[in-house]
C-alpha cells in the first residue's frame, strides 16, 4: 500500500512523540459502515399542506359559486368539483338535478368553498 504524509500546522506531536507534521499514515482504503441497530436519519416526506378549511356555500337547491374547488354533500360523503381548465372559479346548482345524490334521503346536503 502506497504511504502519504498527512499535513498539520498545529504542531502537535503524537503519543509516540512525533511531530503530528510528521506523521504518515497509511492510505489503505477505508470503507464507512454503519451498524444495522443504529437509527439512520432520513429525510423526511415532503411536508403536507394543512387540510383545507371548508367554508359552507349554498344549500340544496341554491346556486354555489366558489374560487376553487366545491365539495357538494354532507357528513362524510362528498363529492367534489374543481374549475373547468383555464377557470379558477365554479359556480354550480347545489341539487340533485345536476350533482350525483351522495346521500340519498338526506336533506341537509349542501355545498362548501
């Protein structure tokens, strides 16, 4: 194996009382290992946006219009409407004439911003 001295300016001197200028160290190459048990950090995923705020609109039967996107429904059964491409607002009839019936026999559906 080839030998490279190792350059230090603080003057030191090793345990074996050379001057550590003057130490040579074998380049032998070394490889990293990490222990299976010791924890790795990772980076983590990227961070998610908070979950949108919804704001009530309209209710069954009466005309939503919303910057964004529309939930239409109630509880926990939605469906959810988004701009035509190019269109930032949707302005809808919150019914079921013209939305699918998430909650069919419920009369509180509405629509939410």
């Amino acid at each position: 194996a080839s030998r490279e001295q190792v350059e230090n300016r603080s003057g030191l001197q090793s345990s074996t009382g050379v001057p550590s200028d003057q130490i040579i160290l074998d380049s032998t190459k070394v490889t990293n290992q990490v222990d299976s048990d010791t924890p790795v950090s990772k980076p983590t995923d990227k961070p998610q946006a908070p979950a949108q705020q919804w704001v009530f609109c309209a209710s069954q039967w009466k005309e939503c219009k919303c910057r964004g996107r529309v939930r239409w429904g109630n509880d926990d059964k939605w469906h959810d409407i988004v701009p035509a491409a190019g269109k930032s607002t949707v302005i809808v009839s919150c019914s079921v004439q013209t939305l699918p019936d998430v909650r069919p026999g419920d009369d509180d559906k509405h629509c939410e911003c």
